[in-house]
C-alpha cells in the first residue's frame, strides 16, 4: 500500500479510478532506473541515492509516479547505521557531559567530543559519525532485493487499489476462491462483514473505517491487506465507496478480473504453494481425480451461508449444474468440533457429504442427516462415488424427461458421442441412455463414437483383406476412416488380438470363429 498522497487517480461523474502504471517504454525505463540506483550504490548514504531519483521528477516523470515505485522499493531495502558505537548512547554520552560544561563555542564543543571519546575508548571521528548516522538520510544501503521491472508495475497498481481501498466507507467483493484464506483473514484481522446471495454467487460486504464510530487507520490498514488475496482468485470484482479527503465527496470504485494481467501476481505465488491445508486433503484429491470419475472435483469451492456465518466446505463434486460438497472433519478440538456440528445442523437445499475420522468419537456429528463416512486414516473413495452415481442417475432421469418427445438424430456415419451430447445440451452418460431407449438399430456405440452399421460393415470387408498384418497395419486402415478406439473396433467386429511382447508389431489378430 502507498500513502494517500502517492495515490493516482482519475476522477468522473462520481467514479473514481487508479490511473494505472503501463508496461510501455518510458514507464520501464523509469523503473529500471531506479532500481539501479538502489542495485549499484550498495555501501552509499540513502540521501545519496535519493538525491539522484529525486533528478527523474524534475524531468519528464510524473513526481508520484517516481515516488511510488520508490516506496516500493524501499520496502525491499535493508538500511543500518555504518557505526561500531550505537547512536543512542553516544548522543546521551555527549549530551551528559555537555550538560555539566558550559558550551561556549565550538572549540569548546570539540573538547567536549574529545573528552567523551577518551572516555568510551573511541577515536573522534568515530565518534562525531555516529552521533546522527542512524538519521533516515544518514543510514547506508546494506542489502537490496532485485524484482523485475514489469513484476514492480504489476505490485504498483495493486498498491493504488489498496490505497484506495484505505479510504473506504465500506468494500463489497466476489472471489471464485481463495475463501478460506479470506476468511481467515477476515477474522483474524476483526473486520466486520456480511454476506448476501448475488445470481448465484456469494457477495461479502466489509464495513470500512469510515463507516465506523472509531474511525482508525489500522482498520483501514486491514482492510487492505485482503485485496491481494481476492485478486489472485481467477475470477473477481470490487466495489468499494471511497470519501474523498478534501470534498468529502463519496465516489464509487469498480474493478474486477480484466485488469488481473496488470497487477501483482504476489499472493497468487503464495497460494500455489499451498494447495492443501493437510496431507489427509491432498491424499483424497489425489485418489478421487486418479478414478477419472465424470464429476469436477474442486477444492474449497465456494462459501455457504449459515445463519450469521459461514462455511467453506473442503472440496466440491460438480457436473451438469450439480453440486455436491464434501466435508472432512480430520482434526478438532472441542470448541471447532461444535461450532461444525452447528454450522452443518443449518446448512438448507444443500447436498453435503460429510467424513469424520473415526477416532474423534463424537456421537453428536453422527446425527447428522445427510451422508456420512466414518473413516480411519484416509477417506474412502468408493462411498462418495457411489453417492455421485446415486446423484449422477437423477441427472440423467432429469434430462430425459425433458427431451422425451425430442428423436436423437444420427446423421454422420461416425460421430463423437461427446459432441452430440453438446448439440443436446445433454451428458454424455445421458445420450448413451437416449440411444438405448430411443432403440435406434441403424448404429452401435463403439468406445466413445456412434458408428453406422453401413460404415461398419464397409470397414469389416476392407480388414477381411487383410493377411498376415499386425496391430499397426489395422490402425492405419481403421484410422483413415475417421474411427477412434483401434483395439474396440476390432473387438466390436469379432476380432481378438494376441500379444507375444509389448511390440505393437508382434501381434495376431484373429476373427472369433
């Protein structure tokens, strides 16, 4: 975040706007100057450093502009006082004995530094240099963190979003994820929040600083700092109302992820480092995307509302508009335990699976009402998929009903199941089925592909040529005519195939007597 009077704005018919640092030549060049002067003047006074940017604002750059990169880069900075005495007990040093002599002049001043340097067994000069070395302006650049010049623009304009956001009578936002790590800091930093149902998406209101009795900038400050955290999601806006310091005018702020190409990419980095909150999730994604089931799993999905809280369930199944969410319960303590147990108790026209580690021997979570998984160790895939299937078959009975007067037409000799399922609007689990009531005896289902029994009986004549050829010479025949699935196809049409090696090329085909 930069101070208030780094902010660059744009201000129109009640809107407000950050103008937005680009990636064009002079703006680049700008930022690799700077961060030069601070990479190649290691060793040297800050005011030194300073005093050279401070030439780029008498030029042809914006002085705010200058300034807010350099408070950036700054924050990437380590600078100490070169001095072997500590400063503060060398001014109290000279100040007390200065206090019992009168200081009359400066040869008097001198003698005084002398004598306090005799004392303390330092030489003068040491002396005289750390009286005021720890001075902002006095303090040398010891160590200097290097970021690349469009990374500093992109953590820019993230930090014009902040500072406005500082400001804010109240912030409302959508994040696609992330809601765990926002809600954690949400909590963690006592913002006060409420959620509200928006087309289907959960719309989080913040209440800002100014909206508040006790007006503080460390709440503003707070509220700031989970902005990073919803723009690194892939999909999300902001809303803030921002009250202008010198009108007392209120102006609408607006953002969402079209300008996410512009700003940093910081905690987005953070969170790609933790996919998981424990090895127990990670093992259960792992082992349900490894059964290549037809559902989405997604991890912490989205927040539900409960009552005056929320809850974010561990994972999500999503397929055709469905979803399923899923709950593990590996680790409690008293307190979490029921304030779970009364969360899910309110949870409404929600299909929940809930798994609870069997040595948690709570008797109340067992009275939960919708499907549930004791487990030990690892939670099992077999129940869930079997509850999907459950799911999976009112999808399907749901479909059908609605295109059960609609004739699933086949017009090409070969087509993709999976295309044809998006011409219906339909799963492809569901077409299979209207193709089966539909009995429609002109074509098979081979693999994934509706074939004709024309086209079929045309290639059993061409592979009935064949003498003597192995897996590789089918394939180019079968590929040819446009089918897929090799080995079903010649299995569909009475083949079988014996394998001597793993060799494509050593094989038998045979047709079944």
């Amino acid at each position: 975040m930069l101070p208030s009077n780094l902010l660059r704005a744009r201000i129109s018919q009640g809107k407000i706007q950050p103008t937005y640092a680009l990636f064009d030549p002079n703006t680049l060049r700008l930022v690799n100057t700077i961060t030069n002067f601070f990479s190649s003047n290691i060793g040297k006074k800050k005011k030194e450093i300073l005093l050279k940017i401070k030439l780029l604002e008498d030029k042809e750059f914006d002085f705010k502009l200058v300034r807010g990169f350099l408070k950036l880069i700054e924050q990437r900075c380590v600078f100490e006082a070169d001095s072997i005495i500590n400063p503060v007990e060398a001014r109290m040093q000279v100040f007390e004995e200065g206090s019992k002599k009168r200081l009359e002049s400066l040869v008097n001043r001198n003698q005084i530094i002398s004598d306090v340097a005799i004392k303390i067994n330092v030489k003068t000069e040491e002396l005289e240099k750390a009286l005021f070395c720890d001075i902002d302006d006095e303090l040398i650049l010891k160590k200097y963190e290097p970021i690349e010049p469009k990374k500093l623009v992109k953590q820019y304009n993230l930090s014009l979003i902040q500072t406005l956001i500082f400001k804010s009578l109240r912030m409302k936002f959508f994040s696609s994820s992330n809601w765990k790590e926002i809600f954690r800091s949400i909590k963690k930093l006592g913002l006060i929040y409420s959620i509200e149902r928006v087309d289907e998406k959960s719309v989080v209101t913040v209440e800002g600083p100014l909206s508040l009795l006790k007006m503080t900038d460390r709440y503003g400050t707070t509220l700031a700092k989970i902005v990073p955290i919803i723009v690194s999601a892939d999909e999300w806006w902001i809303q803030a109302e921002v009250l202008s310091n010198k009108k007392s005018k209120i102006y609408h702020f607006e953002s969402d992820n079209r300008i996410s190409e512009i700003i940093s990419e910081s905690y987005s980095e953070i969170l790609s480092g933790k996919l998981y909150d424990s090895s127990l999730e990670e093992r259960f994604a792992n082992d349900f995307n490894s059964y290549n089931s037809s559902w989405l799993l997604k991890r912490e999905p989205e927040l539900l509302s409960v009552g005056e809280h929320v809850m974010i369930p561990d994972f999500s199944f999503e397929k055709r508009g469905v979803k399923v969410y899923l709950e593990i319960v590996g680790f409690w303590t008293q307190e979490y335990l029921e304030r779970k147990i009364r969360k899910l108790e309110q949870l409404r026209n929600v299909s929940m699976i809930v798994a609870i580690d069997e040595n948690l021997g709570c008797s109340k979570i067992k009275n939960f009402k919708g499907p549930l998984i004791i487990f030990k160790r690892k939670v099992p895939i077999k129940p869930i998929i079997e509850y999907l299937k459950n799911i999976e078959s009112i999808i399907i009975d749901r479909e059908l009903k609605s295109l059960q007067n609609i004739e699933l037409k086949l017009t090409k000799d070969v087509e993709n199941i999976d295309e044809v399922a998006t011409e219906y609007n339909m799963s492809v689990e569901s077409i299979r089925e209207k193709f089966r009531r539909d009995n429609i005896k002109d074509y098979r289902i081979i693999g994934d592909q509706f074939i004709s029994k024309s086209k079929l009986n045309n290639l059993e004549k061409k592979i009935d040529e064949l003498t003597n050829a192995t897996l590789p010479d089918y394939e180019t025949i079968i590929e040819s005519l446009g089918f897929k699935n090799t080995i079903e196809l010649l299995e569909a049409l009475g083949y079988t195939i014996e394998w001597i090696n793993l060799d494509p090329n050593n094989t038998i085909i045979k047709k079944r007597r």
